[in-house]
C-alpha cells in the first residue's frame, strides 16, 4: 500500500453529524489550502498585491501563483521532517 502524502490530505476532514452526503475527503488539500493563505499574503501586501506597480500583469500573476505553492511545499516539507 503507497503511503499518502500528508500535502493531499483534506485540510479540514469532516468526522461524523450531518454532512449532506459530502465525503471526508471533499474540500481543500493542505497543500491547497497552505497556497491560498501564502496567496492571500502575498495580495494583502501593498507592493506585491498592486498589479499596477508591475510591468506585465501575467507574470505578476505567475510569479504569485508560483510562490505561494512554493511556500506550501516548504511548509508541508518542513512539517513532515520535524524539528531536524
């Protein structure tokens, strides 16, 4: 049996009550959800969320997107290894 990848597991699992039918699993990954919390870092801060202060909005996109599961992945890797 391959191990799971603690990145793809749900961010927030739902155990038990009514739950519409909905499956443990279905939501956000961690990794997902670590992305979008770096993302919206990123687009809070007043130089790097401005597009306008960039010369070409998609690579101003890009470079975001880039870095914020850049971010995740570091978490996520951190995480697993522990306190080395």
């Amino acid at each position: 049996m391959s191990k799971v990848n603690n990145g793809d597991m749900p961010a927030m699992p739902f155990e038990g009550g009514q739950n519409n039918g909905c499956q443990p699993s279905v939501g956000l990954t961690k990794r997902e959800q670590f992305a979008a919390m770096a993302m919206q870092g990123f687009l809070s801060n007043s130089v790097m969320g401005d597009c306008d202060l960039h010369e070409n909005p998609a690579d101003w996109i890009k470079d975001i997107t880039e870095s914020s599961i850049e971010f995740a992945h570091a978490l996520l890797s951190k995480l697993e290894k522990g306190n080395e």
